[in-house]
C-alpha cells in the first residue's frame, strides 16, 4: 500500500512548488526591467546624437577658432555641471579630475586632431574616416566588454556606414586632400573611440554626470594651450559667440555628451557608437533648414538608407532584448 506523505514531505513539496513560482516571477520582473532600460538608454542616445548635430548649424555662426570655440564651450559647460553638482548634493571631488584622466584625454584629443584635419584634408576625407568608429568599437565591444554582435546587425551597420559616405561625399565637391591630414583624421577617430569606450568604463568608479564633468574640464585644460601653441585667437569672445557657445553648451553638452554617458551605461557600447552614424545625417537635415544648404535627391536617399538601417539595429534589440542585455550585464 502507497505510503501516504508526512506533513514534513508535504511542506516541502508545496514550497518547491510556490518558491519555483515566486523564483519565475522574480526572474520576468528582472527581465522586464532590463528591458524598460534598455529601451530608456536607446532614446538617450538618439536624443542625444540629434543635439550633437546642432553643433554643425551653431558652430556655422561663431567667429572663432576651432580650439577657441573647443576651450570656451566646454569650459562654459564643465562650471555649469559643477555648479549643477553642488546644489545636487554630490560636489565634484578632485579625485574625479584622476578618474575621469583617459576620457578627457581622448576627448580633448579628438577635438584637436580633428580640428588639425580639417586644416589639412576635406571635410569629406574627415568625416568619412570619423563613420568608421562603430567598427572600432564593435571590435573593442566584443573582445573586451563581452557584447554579442549579431550577423544581421553588423550587417545593418555597414549598411549604414555606406549611406553615410553617400550623404557626406555628395555634400561638396571639396577636393582638397593631404595624407597628412587623413592620418590626422584617423587618430580623431581613435581617440573619440576611445572617449566612448571610456564611457563604458567609467561606471565601475563614478555616475555619468561625474564622469561627463571630468571630461569637459579635461577638454578646457587641453584646448587652451594647444590653441595658443597654434597661434589661435584666444581672447574673450564677443557677445554674440557667447549666446551661441552657450546655446552649444546646453545642446551637445548638457544633453549630448551627459545623455551619451548616461546611455552607454545602460545600452550596449557599440549600439551607442553605431548611433553616432546620425550626426552627418541630422546635421545635412539641420543645415538645409536653417542655413539654406542644399540636399541632393541621392543625398536624401542616402539619408533613408541610414535612418532605416539604424531602425532595424533598435527594433532588432527590441525583439530580442534577452542576449543584448545579457551581455551588457556581463560587463
């Protein structure tokens, strides 16, 4: 005859039972909220790309050098987020300056070398070599943040990279060229490479906004010497450059560079270096609207190619949301 089971068995059996459910629950409530912000840091980075662009329709009005204009803008923004910092409770610490060192170095590298590039080469030749990031940082995003690219989205990405050539390409018949100035172009796009990926990094040791702050101070003590050193005008700006280093303080810094970082803490690091494809695009769309600059039919084909290329990178992380966050948690 079965024995019948003890109110010890029984117990157990009801809590392997419940506890198997609440374990369940736990797990889709975990996972719904990875989603929730993965989805929050996409929009981040795409809020944050577009104001990035209005820097190309800002920067057309402003009388000045590019390591000049480089100096005051960030350093306009480095003392707003500091004071920002201190009504917030958390005062910015000398420490961060240490911290955030690799971030403001590529920053501030990246600004120069470009700057330098421009000098040297087209602005085509510059910013073709700039699309190429996402590549860099898909590699240094698999190898060492442990990120799953899948085929279908490097596929997209390429994509992508080739609608921005078009668009960038068919803007100007510049044909002013010098390897030098190439070479300099590629080192600009190592080292904001490098600015994303310390990004990434820098959620092990302070917030975003501590890491942004850091950053713009570092691109401040960069951009002031190397301005002088390169026989800049470096004097007080004027009334009017003031109104719009202000304007492309709050625009590509407050929102661009402090919703980037706070984004890539939150999204996959080369699905934020991939987004970056929308600035040429935006920035063509912003200058046709504000500053009369024509775009071509193949341009705004181009335009659609990208926009729809990068559409399908999100909707892909959308649907299948489980390896990219997974991924991003293996960090």
């Amino acid at each position: 005859m079965a024995r019948s089971a003890g109110p010890i068995e029984s117990a157990d059996r009801c809590t392997g039972r419940y506890g198997a459910r609440v374990t369940t629950t736990a797990a889709d409530a975990g996972a719904d909220a990875e989603r929730r912000e993965l989805s929050r840091g996409l929009v981040g980075a795409l809020i944050a790309v577009c104001a990035w662009s209005t820097g190309t329709v800002l920067v057309a009005g402003i009388d000045m050098g590019g390591l000049a204009t480089g100096f005051y803008r960030f350093a306009l923004f480095a003392v707003g987020i500091v004071v920002w910092m201190h009504f917030a409770g958390t005062p910015f610490r000398l420490r961060l300056l240490r911290d955030s060192m690799w971030g403001g170095l590529a920053l501030g590298g990246d600004i120069a070398l470009f700057f330098s590039a421009v000098k040297l080469t087209s602005i085509v030749n510059a910013t073709i070599i700039g699309a190429l990031q996402p590549i860099v940082v898909g590699v240094v995003a698999a190898k060492f943040f442990g990120e799953r690219v899948r085929s279908r989205d490097v596929m997209w990405s390429l994509i992508a990279i080739a609608g921005v050539f078009v668009v960038v390409s068919a803007a100007t018949g510049d044909n002013h060229n010098d390897w030098r100035g190439d070479l300099l172009a590629f080192g600009a796009m190592l080292t904001w490479s490098a600015y994303f990926i310390a990004s990434k990094h820098s959620k092990n040791t302070m917030t975003s906004t501590e890491f942004t702050a850091g950053t713009a101070i570092w691109v401040s003590i960069i951009c002031l010497p190397l301005g002088f050193l390169l026989g800049q005008d470096m004097s007080w700006p004027s009334w009017s450059n003031w109104v719009l280093l202000g304007a492309m303080a709050i625009s590509a810094g407050v929102i661009g560079h402090t919703l980037m970082n706070w984004s890539l803490v939150r999204i996959p690091l080369w699905i934020g270096s991939t987004f970056t494809l929308l600035i040429p695009v935006f920035s063509a769309l912003l200058a046709w609207a504000f500053l009369d600059e024509p775009v071509t039919w193949i341009q705004a084909g181009a335009m659609a190619v990208v926009i729809g290329a990068l559409t399908a990178i999100v909707h892909g992380q959308q649907t299948a949301p489980d390896a990219t966050v997974g991924a991003a948690e293996a960090q």
